[in-house]
C-alpha cells in the first residue's frame, strides 16, 4: 500500500517489477487491499491503474494515470506550459502526424484537452484550466524528488 501511495497510478506490472514480487502475489495482495477498501482501482486503456482509496478526484486520477504514459504525459506536461499548433507539437515531441492525431482524439474523448482559435485563425491545443492546474500541480510536486521527470522537450523552431 505505501508503494501506491508513493505511485499512484501505477499499474500491476510496475508493481511487480519495482517491488520485484511475482505478478500472483501482487495481484492477491492487490485483491485483499481493494477487499479492505484502501484501494481504488481504475481503467486507463488496457491498464488497471490503483491509487489510495478516496484519495484522488476523477480528473486528479485522469492526469496522474496519463503522466505515467510517455506520449500522453508528455503532451499534457507540453501543453501545461502554453498552447500549441498541431505540428509544433508533433515536432516537438518526435512522433508522426498521424500519431499524435490519434493521442489527440483520444485525449479530447475524455475531456483532457480542447482546441481553440487564436486571433490569426490558428488552431492550437489547449489544456482546460482545471486539467493544467492538475497537471502543473503533480509536475511542480516531482520536480524535487525527480528532475527531469516529465519535462516538456524543448521547441525548435
């Protein structure tokens, strides 16, 4: 329990593998905790994320479970920092067109991100201000403990 604490969001094969405990007794023990009601087990893709029981808000488990995505934590941890256009996004974080349309649409479906028009008729991703504060919150609390962690790559260009 104190390892989700620590981690949350995390899933069962990082459970595992950190703790370097076998994927059986992770899971019983997993099993006794939800049984105890000190945990909290959520959907992400195919991932059964777990957190501390009544911990976290809906959203607040949204952004822990997609920073602990690498594409998805690093286009929320990009767009926490300002807005931006399709392909200074994709560029910035070295994935095709295609891909990122995908994490977009994706991350629009579950009310993580929006698109809005700027003056010059430019089309740019934003984060919604509840989901920024989220994100920069959880950002601003790991720097110390882990720099780097998270970190928007820098633009170009």
């Amino acid at each position: 329990m104190a390892y989700i604490l620590t981690n949350p969001g995390v899933y069962l094969r990082e459970i595992s593998d950190d703790l370097a405990l076998p994927m059986g007794v992770v899971q019983y023990h997993l099993w006794v905790l939800g049984k105890k009601g000190e945990l909290e087990e959520c959907r992400s893709g195919r991932y059964r994320r777990f957190f501390g029981a009544a911990r976290y808000p809906e959203t607040k488990r949204k952004v822990l479970s997609l920073l602990r995505q690498g594409t998805a934590g690093r286009i929320l941890s990009s767009l926490s920092e300002k807005p931006l256009t399709h392909m200074k996004l994709a560029a910035m974080l070295g994935v095709s067109s295609q891909a990122l349309s995908w994490h977009m649409r994706r991350l629009r479906e579950m009310g993580m991100i929006g698109i809005e028009t700027q003056d010059q008729g430019q089309r740019m991703y934003v984060l919604p201000e509840h989901v920024c504060q989220e994100v920069r919150a959880y950002l601003a609390s790991i720097q110390s403990s882990q720099p780097g962690l998270f970190e928007a790559p820098p633009i170009h260009g």
